[in-house]
C-alpha cells in the first residue's frame, strides 16, 4: 500500500533541506540507494534516532509510484499550511528589520501555474534569491505535493509557499503593505532592467499558457518584458522566473553598491 503522497518527501535535496529546517516531522525513512550521498544521509538521518529501513529500488517504488525518489524516500508529519496572514505580518514587519540590513521583500505570485515541476523550479528559484514567499491561487493551480518538493530541492522548507482564495485581493493586500507589483509580460513595452525591482516587490508571473490574466494585470503597477531575438519562441515559466528573480538581485546589488560608494565618499 503506497504512503499517501501529501505525507511524502523524497530525493536527497528535498530530504536532507528537511533535516535542516525540520526534523522533527520525519516520521521513519527508506533508503535504497548505496552512493555516498545517500550513505552519508542515512548516517545522518539514523544519529537523530530518527527510523532508517533499508530496502530494494522495487518498494522504493512502491512506496513512490512514478517519482524520481533518488533512492531515499521518507514518510512526513503533516505540516499546517503557512497562512497568508503570516506573510502579510512579515512584510509589515520589514521597515523596522531594514536597519540590520536585511533586503526589502521579494514576493513571487504565481497567477495558475498548473505544472507542479514547473513550480517545483520556480519555488527553488525563489529560495535561491532569497524570496519571502511564494504565491499561489488555491484553484486552478498546482499545490505543494511530493513532486514540487522533489524538483524544488529543498526550496519549500526554506521559502513558504502560501496559497490564497483570491489573487486579486492578495495583490490588494499587497500592495496596501506598499509593494510595487511588477507583472511580467511578453508584450510589455518596457524591459524589466528598464523598470525599478529595487524596492519592496510583488513579482508577478503567468500561467504556462495564457500568461497573466486580465484582472491580475489590472492590479500590476508595472508590466515589464524580458526581451528576445526577433523570432525567439518564448520562455517557461520556471526559466522566465529565474531570469526576473535575478534581475531583482542584480538592480538590489547594484543600488546597494551605488548607496555604500555614496557613503565612503561624503565619510
């Protein structure tokens, strides 16, 4: 009998970020692979007197059916969702952290994307940029399942990813805590190195298909476009949000490189 796949995380990121963050909600672990990161893993996992079972690829399989489990599967506590409340908290709650140099916040909103490797690569993204959260609508959109922590490597226990019954009014909510909402756009006349992510920044990404909806867009303050040759199809999602997510690093870096220039010259 498989174990449910909410209750499941698998591949050596997703589970070795869990130990991490927290293991306290590993409940027992199977290991079949024999590589020294495994090796090394399950070493690891076993010093916490947290249960290891050894075991073939075949109840890997099992206990997986059709993930890329890497040969480590691990049976999980259910973990309450994080609430939207908690983020709208936080970015409150930014103004008074900025004195110890923490950077502004960084949202992603994703508006229906339903590929949930395509989250997957757009959640580990924005944990690699340091985002605050991510933003999904509760409908019509892929939810954190045992796939998305796979190809996200770790990137949701370390960036919460926050579903709400209504993008628009988070966008409002948002925007009221005074986030600019920068909505990418392949028709934008603007290119994103053209438009300012230097501030605190809602940005805001499209389904696979259809790209941002026409209400989404009504709530952006800005449309900004990554450019490309004449011809050149268009981007995934996932890639799209790697490239926008490190544009906002890129401007942040460089306005803070121009701000400590500035200071060590009138010092």
């Amino acid at each position: 009998m498989p174990v449910p796949a909410s209750e499941l995380v698998y591949g050596l990121h997703a589970l070795g970020a869990l130990l991490d963050e927290d293991p306290s909600v590993i409940l027992e672990v199977w290991v079949g692979a024999t590589g020294p990161r495994a090796v090394r893993l399950a070493e690891r996992i076993a010093a916490m007197g947290i249960s290891v079972r050894r075991c073939d690829r075949g109840t890997l399989d099992r206990l997986a059916p059709g993930a890329r489990h890497q040969g480590v599967v691990a049976r999980v506590r259910s973990r309450p969702a994080p609430s939207w409340r908690s983020v709208l908290d936080q970015v409150a709650a930014a103004p008074l952290r900025r004195g110890r140099d923490e950077p502004p916040p960084l949202l992603l909103v994703l508006d229906q994307v339903q590929d949930p490797r395509n989250l997957g690569a757009c959640v580990r993204s924005a944990a690699a940029a340091g985002a605050t959260a991510v933003v999904v609508p509760r409908r019509r959109a892929a939810g954190v399942t045992a796939a998305v922590r796979r190809t996200a490597a770790g990137g949701t226990e370390r960036v919460p990813v926050v579903e709400v019954p209504n993008l628009a009014r988070a966008l409002r909510d948002l925007s009221a805590g005074g986030l600019t909402i920068a909505g990418a756009d392949a028709g934008a006349s603007t290119p994103a190195w053209s438009t300012d992510l230097t501030g605190p920044l809602a940005l805001v990404l499209g389904a696979e298909e259809g790209g941002l909806r026409r209400l989404t867009r009504e709530h952006c303050d800005h449309l900004a476009a990554i450019p490309m040759t004449a011809g050149g199809a268009s981007l995934n999602v996932s890639v799209a949000t790697g490239i926008l997510l490190y544009e906002v690093l890129r401007q942040r870096h460089a306005a803070a490189s121009g701000r400590s220039g500035a200071g060590a010259r009138n010092g």
